[in-house]
C-alpha cells in the first residue's frame, strides 16, 4: 500500500472511531453537566474547598472563581518547581537549571492549558513535579475549559436569568466524572502498546541492536501520556515528545493518541444540542459538528498532501519530507497528527514541525490561528465555535436586513461586541508579540534560520503560545528571560481575556427571553448555515493573519 493510501485508510479509520463515540459520549457528558446529585467524593471536595453545590452563580462570579482557582494554581506550580531540587523523586543533575523565569513560564503554560515547553522534560522536571504539578494541571485546566463551554450553553439554553450553574461543580465533575476514568482506562491500552510507567529517574539500562549498553530516563509516562492527549495538552514527559518510543511506540498508538486529542472536542457538539433542547436541538449540535468536520477534513487532507511534497527551506536541503519525521509511523500519519493536534489545542508532536514543507509548516500555524474551532480544545473548541456562529448569524442579518437571532437569542449590539472582541483579542496577542520580537535584534538572534523561515519560528511561537496551542517551530530558541516572560503574558492574555468575553456573552444571553422563529429567521442546523460558518472562519482569518503569512510560508514556498 502506499503512503498516501495508507494515510487514507488511517483518516477514514479515525473518523469512524469518532462517529462511533459522539453520540454515547456526548449524551454522558449531558448527564453529568445536568444531573442534581453529587456523589460521596464530591460532598467531601466541596466541603473542603467550602463550595455550596446548590447555589448557583452569576456569570461575575463564575468568572471570578475561574481567574481565582486558576491564579492559586500558577503560584503553587511556580513555587513547586523552584523548590523540586529538594524533593523526592527529583534529578541530581538536571540539564537545564530552573529559573524563575523558566518556571513561570511553565506554570503559566501548563495552567492555561497551553503545555508550551522551554526545556527538555525528562532532563530538568524530577518525576514528583510532572505527576503532582503538571499532570494534575492537564486535568484540571482541561476540566476549566469545559466548564466556561457548559456555562456559554446555558447562556443560550436558559431565559431570564442570571445564573450559569456553579464553577466548582462543574470543574469537580467534568474532572471525576470524564477526564479522569477515561484518562485511566487510555492509560492502560497505552500501557498495553508499549508506552513505560515506572519511577526509574536514570537508572534504566537496555542492551542496543550494536550489543552495548546504554542508561535511559523512566517515569511515569502512560499516566501522564493518557491526559495529554485526552485533555488537549500537549506537554511531553520526554523532549521528544510523541515521536519518542517510550511516549508513543507504535503506529496503533499513534492512531489511539490522535483519537484520545479529538474525542472529547468533537463529542461535545451533542452535549451541546441535548443542552439547548428544543425540536431542532439535536439538530443545532450535528450542525456544528457538521462545521468541525468539514474545516478538520479540509486540513487534514491539505496538511498531509503538501507534506507528501518536498519544498520548503529543509526538506529542499535534505532532497525529501522525511526530514524530523519519525519512520515507525511516516510522512502521511505524522501529517494526520500534526493537523489534528493544531486544529485542537492539544500542542503534542509526533514530527518536527520546523523541518515541515512551507505550506505544510503554514497548515500548522493556519488550524491554530482559525482559533482552534475544528474540534479546538476541550471545551475552548466548542465555546470558539458557538462565537463563529454568533458572528455569523450577525453577518446574514446585516444581509437582510433584520436583527440577527441565534437558538431563540436576539444578538444585539452588546453580544457582537463581545463576540467581537473575543475575536479580536487572539490576533492582537499573536501579531503585536511577532512584531515586537521581530523589532528586537537580540530576539532575532534566537532563530535558527534567517528570511521567511526564520521569521516563520516567531510567529509560530506567539501563535502557539497566544492560542494555548503549545507546539513550535522548535528551531528558535525560547528559554531566555524574555521570551519566557513574553510567551507566558501571551499565554496568560490568550486564556483568560476570551474565556471572561465569553461568560459575559453567556450572562448577557441567559437574562434574554426566548424569540419564537419567524418565516425571516435563518435556520441554524441546514447544510447552508454550515457553510455559511465555514466560509466566514476561513475569510476572517484570512483577513486577519494573510499579511504574515504571506511574509513567512507563504514567501518561504514561492522561493
């Protein structure tokens, strides 16, 4: 079979697997966002974290709560890893020294679910930093961004109200209800496909095909691997990240990673529809799902073509693609990966996406910046995507002419210009950090390379960082004072500026009453509403990003 048929076979398989799940996992997740009753576990949680379960909260409060837990979880990871030289499980000689810089940048990155890394893990993080600090945080910034998700459906699903649920709740059951018996069970087939769990620090030592010896690093991988994925992470016990044997050994984990990084975000759409109800709720949810779909097909397809090309600043020098792609899984699956991984937030990398064709390495950086909607991240995907449909509807009334309406919801001057700035504030981040760095000869000097590629690095970086995405165009070097406070800014702003426009557009939605459809409204669940959003994401990003792009890949693949 060849490559380009087998990376077929592989995305038909993967999309089959996820058509197999949206229903039973979407409609779980509805359950466990809507049920009144708590377990014994959770009781206990909330009486230790002084929680009422019972009231609800504003979306001021509910925002409040979010800024606050996430704040509390920045200081303790930054003091964690200063302090991991003397704790157990930690390595003697860590290769890269943990600055305050360094750490900040790492707590801010793994609490903002970014997971962007400016060190190699498994020669600086001791084992009691990864599973207590940053494993802990792949759950519950995961849990966070499902929950500001499950608030912005209540916005739409409620009427005349202020109240969008309670935080805490949602955060102890979107972590103990879904992240963690899915992560457990992912965590056991991985372990079963080769992925180590143990407490080895560098005293494992294997026989190699020469017949010498060599000493490895070990740790609990598969735990962490599980979580990874699932909650679109991204962050690697090892530098390699999933390229690495120990992280992803074979080419069915391959296929079980891709499935873990997309199974929540495109599962949630049917939660979603189930949330809204209504006759035409079901068929609210397959319309944006319908959306994801087409936009990560279209990626995907595009992704693995230009890779299966040789143009481009290395793979030129090198004669072929196959330059910092890992020959276990090959051009087309590592393509299929490092599509899947940028359209969510997810940020892991089976391949270097440095030494990428030009418009391949442009692919990468095109999925985040169309803010990661195709299936985005868990929760952040579904809340960016109901933000393209607001804006959208917006659009086809300015059409006609009447006063756009989105699941019974008038979208009156305040929603869009929230809707608005959620847009806005991405791109703001992304291009006012490239432009800056860029302006700085010191900061220049951290590219590998000079001209269109070179430039490329930076605005992957700042587009990784300022989506939460966390991959790079490792080629440039960022564990620098600057750079680590600059990507940690971007990161932070990134998180938490759309995420509070969001719960103000959700407030502002549920005080709303319900319009009833008239013969002017436009259908939101029909094939031309879907193609309405896909057309209007492609061309504001477009618009936005093009005059970048057209200075980095784009000038990198005419030359």
């Amino acid at each position: 079979m060849s490559t380009t048929a087998a990376g077929i076979v592989f995305l038909l398989a993967l999309i089959l697997a996820l058509a197999a799940v949206h229903v039973p996992l979407g409609n779980y997740m509805f359950r466990v966002y809507t049920t009144t009753k708590d377990s014994r576990l959770e009781r206990a949680l909330y009486r230790v974290i002084g929680a009422d379960p019972k009231a609800e909260q504003t979306w001021g409060a509910y925002a409040r709560s979010v800024l606050a837990f996430s704040a509390v979880s920045v200081l303790f990871l930054f003091i964690f890893q200063l302090l991991q030289g003397r704790l157990p499980l930690h390595l003697n000689d860590p290769a890269t020294e943990m600055t305050p810089a360094l750490a900040w940048n790492t707590a801010v990155s793994f609490v903002t679910n970014t997971n962007w890394q400016a060190y190699s893990g498994e020669s600086t993080q001791g084992h009691l930093v990864q599973m207590a600090g940053l494993t802990v945080q792949n759950f519950v910034s995961a849990a966070v961004g499902m929950a500001v998700a499950i608030a912005l459906v209540r916005g739409f699903a409620r009427t005349r109200t202020g109240e969008l649920g309670n935080f805490w709740v949602d955060l102890v059951r979107g972590t103990l209800r879904i992240l963690l018996p899915i992560a457990f069970l992912a965590a056991i087939v991985l372990i079963a496909g080769g992925v180590i769990q143990n407490f080895a620090l560098h005293t494992q030592v294997i026989d190699t095909l020469a017949g010498a010896q060599q000493t490895i690093p070990g740790g609990p991988v598969a735990s962490q691997e599980a979580i990874k994925e699932l909650g679109t992470n991204g962050g690697g016990f090892f530098n390699a990240n999933s390229a690495h044997p120990f992280e992803n050994p074979t080419a069915w984990t391959n296929f079980i990673e891709i499935f873990l990084l997309t199974v929540i975000a495109f599962s949630l759409p049917r939660t979603f529809g189930k949330m809204v109800g209504g006759p035409q709720g079901l068929k609210q949810g397959r319309a944006i799902v319908a959306v994801m779909g087409v936009i990560a097909t279209i990626s995907v397809s595009l992704t693995m073509w230009f890779q299966l090309q040789a143009h481009g600043t290395v793979p030129t020098a090198v004669g072929a693609a196959t330059e910092g792609v890992e020959t276990r899984f090959g051009v087309a699956d590592s393509a299929i990966f490092a599509a899947s991984t940028t359209l969510t937030s997810t940020g892991a990398v089976n391949s270097f996406h440095d030494s990428y064709t030009s418009l391949g390495g442009l692919m990468t950086m095109f999925n985040m910046q169309l803010g990661e909607v195709a299936p985005g991240g868990v929760g952040s995907g579904l809340y960016g995507m109901l933000i393209l449909a607001v804006i959208t509807v917006f659009v086809a009334g300015l059409m006609v002419g009447r006063t756009p309406e989105y699941l019974g919801k008038k979208i009156t001057p305040r929603e869009i210009k929230l809707a608005a700035s959620y847009f806005l504030v991405t791109p703001l981040i992304v291009l006012t950090g490239t432009a800056t760095a860029m302006a700085m000869s010191g900061q220049r000097a951290g590219m590998l390379n000079s001209g269109p590629h070179g430039l490329s690095e930076v605005l992957y970086a700042f587009t990784s960082a300022g989506n939460n995405n966390g991959s790079a165009f490792a080629g440039i070097s960022v564990n620098t004072e600057w750079y680590n406070t600059a990507l940690g800014v971007a990161m932070l702003a990134g998180r938490f500026l759309p995420l509070v426009l969001v719960l103000a557009l959700a407030g502002s939605l549920a005080k709303q009453g319900s319009t009833p459809a008239s013969v002017g409204t436009l259908p939101t669940y029909r094939p031309q509403f879907v193609g309405m959003v896909v057309g209007v994401t492609l061309v504001l990003v477009a618009l936005t990003f093009l005059p970048a792009l057209a200075l980095g890949p784009l000038a990198e693949g005419i030359h």
